[in-house]
C-alpha cells in the first residue's frame, strides 16, 4: 500500500464518517492510541477510542497517555482495555527524559506486536516518530507537511473540532463514528460519592469549575462570585471544584460572594461573609469523586477545561466560558444540554498583537490577563436557571 491518502481514496465509502471512510485493516487483534496531554485531551479522543473499538470489536485497545488518563480509566468499562504511561519525550509528554526508561518502554511497547498504532496528538513533527517506533504493522495519525509521513494520514490544521478531528483520523482505519461526544459511564461508587460529599438531594446542585491551564481561558473571580450568591440565593447549594492549584481561587470566590446579589449590587454584607450554600472542594477530591460530583450536578459552569469536558462526557448540562477561537476546537456542539459563551477578542488586551494564531504558527506575548472577561454574569446565570429549569427530564431525574 502506497503512503499517499490520495491512493486510498478509490476504496472510502463517503458520508458515513468525518472525512473518508477507508477499508478496515485486516487481522487487527492489538491497537496502540497515542494521546496524551491533560483530562480534556482525554475526552476529545474518547469518541475515537469508541469508533475503534465498534470496528474493532475483538480488538484490544491499548491507550498510551499520561497517568491522569490511567487513574481516570482503571476499571472502567469503556472502549479501553488498559493505559500505558508514556514516557517523557519531547513533544508527547513534556518532563525530564530519562533515555534508559524511553528505551524500555519502545522494547515493551514493540513485544506487544500492535496490529495498528493511531496518533491523535498534535501535528506529528515529535508524535509521528515516537508512534512509529511502536513497530505496529500500520499506522494512521495527523501531519503537518513537515511531519514524518504515516501510512494513511489526514492534515493537521490547527482551527479543527477535537472531536472531529480525532474522529476523522480513524475513519482512515475503516472506523465510523458511534458518538460525535464523549459518553463516559460513571460507576454506582462514584455516583454514591457524589450524593455523600455534596449532599445532592431536593435542591438543585451547581458546581463551577472556575480554573483552566492557560490563565487567559480563566472568567474573573468577581464574575463566578455574582453567579455563585445569585444561585445561593434562589435555593441551589453551589459547590466549587479544582486541584490544589485552584483552591485559592476557589476561596476567593466563596469571599467575594458574601457580597454580591441578584441585581449586581451588595446586599448589605461584605465580601468575606459566609454565603449559606456556597462552599469550596477544590484540592480535596480524588479525580474519581470530581467524577462522581460532576455526574450528581444539575448544571456545572466551567471556562475551556478539563473538568467541564468531563462534566459534558457523564451526562451533566454545562455552561461553558470561551475564547472564540478555542470554542472552534473546543466548544460543545449541541445547544439543549450545553451552553457555549465566546468572547469574541481576537488581540491582546494589554499589547494589541494579534491572539488568533497564538501557540500555533507564532509566539504568544507575555501577558496572562483574560480573554474572556467581558462575558457578563447575567447571561450565564440566564442559562443556569434556564437549564435547571428543564433538563431534569431529558435526563431521566
């Protein structure tokens, strides 16, 4: 078989996938999937990990990730049947190399004789050559035309939905889509944790997840403050979530609601004043209780984050907080159980340049103020009492 996607195309039944859906690989018992990156990345290759294992179904699928996705994903039922800790490596899992542990993990990867290796990580100028090193008798990934060829690839363009994306990549191993999003199963233990750890009963339950990786995805405080009383307020418990590098943020979001209400104006206490029903959890759940607290919520309102992606994938309606161009990438695609705020700024709010192709083709500056700021907390309190008002019944509470 030839290296070229144009050679494959005269065997692609079109309009059953994302892209060309090629011919199956024959005799594929083992399959290698290269992505790691952070929760979110997780969940963007979730409904390819999903499409595989229906094409696929006495194949076993390996994930090679990072030990957030193995922690996640132990004995869950679900398309994966085990995860492989990538080594630090250059461009695939940034750290300190050690070349003796990367070298033993090629020698244990390559003994498992893969069928098929499939790269959902980036463009392939580092991943490509790390998944070829697996010795899999056929690969399938991303490129960018700088990339090493793979046996049957698609382009890599920044400005694509992950979802898709991913989906698109194994539509060239003979794989259609099951799902276009993420449907992770939460197990009867971590449901049963997140009824205990937030008391989730009669009243409605709204858990924000007020962090992101990259500082400029972050709402202000002030505005998650305003939410968080007003939904206090009308007769929901609030809940804050994150990791231990959230907590501060977390306080000062329980503090700065002490004074806030309903029409923007104090309400005759100060900031600091504790807001019956407004408390913080972040830096004290396991990423298997996050899990279960996120799957008890009535609405979770999150920015561009791991935690809202896994709110999406278990069932619960979110409201999430983007820039425009990481909704292109990013963003939930229906509109009954999720909500989508862009904030349309398309240069620095400090030094002017140019944001749009930030972290692709050019150097980001300096600055980490917000380029989401200007969303106004009215309108996601809009959507929070629009979806606790009607999304109970579509999910079967």
């Amino acid at each position: 078989m030839t290296n070229s996607l144009a050679a494959n195309r005269q065997s692609a039944a079109m309009g059953s996938g994302v892209g060309p859906l090629l011919d199956p690989f024959p005799n594929v018992e083992r399959i290698a999937v290269l992505r790691g990156g952070g929760l979110g990345d997780l969940m963007f290759a979730y409904p390819a990990l999903s499409a595989l294992s229906a094409a696929y179904p006495e194949a076993s699928i390996t994930l090679l990730g990072v030990p957030l996705h193995a922690e996640l994903l132990r004995n869950r039922p679900g398309p994966v049947a085990e995860v492989e800790v990538l080594p630090y490596a250059s461009g695939v899992r940034p750290g300190l190399e050690d070349g003796k542990a990367t070298a033993d993990f090629f020698s244990s990867m390559r003994s498992r004789s893969f069928d098929l290796a499939v790269q959902i990580h980036g463009g392939g100028r580092n991943s490509n050559p790390f998944l070829l090193k697996l010795g899999a008798r056929h690969t399938v990934g991303t490129r960018t035309p700088d990339a090493v060829q793979l046996e049957r690839s698609a382009p890599y363009v920044y400005y694509q939905n992950e979802f898709l994306r991913s989906l698109e990549v194994v539509g060239l191993a003979g794989a259609a889509p099951v799902c276009l999003e993420p449907q992770l199963t939460v197990t009867e233990e971590e449901t049963a944790a997140g009824q205990r750890i937030t008391g989730a009963g009669t009243r409605p339950l709204l858990v924000i997840h007020p962090g992101a990786t990259d500082p400029r995805r972050r709402w202000p405080a002030s505005s998650f403050a305003r939410v968080a009383a007003w939904a206090a307020r009308d007769g929901s418990d609030v809940v804050i979530v994150g990791d231990d590098g959230d907590a501060p943020l977390a306080a000062e979001i329980v503090r700065l609601a002490g004074g806030h209400h309903r029409d923007g104006h104090h309400a005759g206490v100060q900031p600091g004043t504790e807001v019956p029903g407004i408390r913080s959890l972040a830096g004290q759940l396991s990423l298997s209780e996050l899990t279960g607290v996120l799957s008890v919520a009535t609405v979770v309102i999150g920015n561009d984050s791991g935690p809202r992606h896994l709110a999406q994938a278990v069932g619960t309606p979110t409201v999430g907080i983007f820039w425009v161009g990481n909704v292109i990438n990013a963003g939930a695609m229906g509109r009954v159980l999720h909500r989508v705020h862009l904030a349309w700024a398309t240069n620095c709010p400090v030094c002017g340049v140019d944001v749009t192709q930030v972290g692709w083709t050019a150097e980001r500056c300096e600055h980490d103020d917000s380029f989401v700021q200007q969303i106004q907390p009215d309108a996601i309190y809009d959507d929070v009492r629009d979806l606790t008002a009607t999304t109970p019944l579509l999910r079967g509470r």
